[in-house]
C-alpha cells in the first residue's frame, strides 16, 4: 500500500513540473516575441499620465515599480504615483492652490 502512495505521488509530482515548465517556455515564448505578458490586476486603459501644462516638478522618488512626483501647477501642488512599467498614472493626492 505504501508503494502504491508513493508511486502516486511520484506521478503528481512529475505532472506539476511538466506543467511548470511549459509555463515557464509559453513566457519565455510571450516576452521574446514582444507581446505583452498579461499582469493580474491591470491597470487603467492604458493611457500614458502628462504632467498638467506648465506644471513644474519639485521632486521625484522611486519605489519598485512606481514613480512618486511633487508638482506644482497653476491649479496647486499635488502628489502622482505613477506606474514606471507603462506609464499610467496609480494614484493622485491634490491640494487646491492657496493664491487667490
């Protein structure tokens, strides 16, 4: 009966690595061809993010994956994350301009 376990897990084992490989080989395939790999949790529609017109940036930060901006436009300052993998903005703090 132990062998009979053994020789089950052998098999399970060995599938999951199969499988395991020819995923391994599909994403290889994907990312040389230059289709883009599917990310779980997309993003937005793809738009690239543009700095509002005569916007000035303050300063910028960096976490993996992600581009943290300061700027200070005519309509105030605000905070953009923005995703360094395609360009469209994650999140945006604003604060109104405090000129009259």
């Amino acid at each position: 009966m132990a062998y009979r376990a053994a020789k089950l897990a052998v098999i399970v084992l060995s599938a999951l690595i199969i499988l395991a490989l020819i995923g391994l080989v599909v994403g290889g395939i994907l990312k040389l061809s230059g289709r883009p790999v599917p990310v779980a949790g997309g993003g937005s529609g793809g738009a690239a993010f543009v700095l509002p017109r005569a916007a000035k940036i303050l300063s910028s930060e960096t976490q993996p994956g992600r581009l943290i901006l300061h700027v200070r436009s005519a309509e105030g300052d605000e905070i953009d994350i923005v995703s360094t993998e395609d360009g469209h903005l994650i999140a945006q703090l604003k604060a109104p301009s405090s000129q009259p």
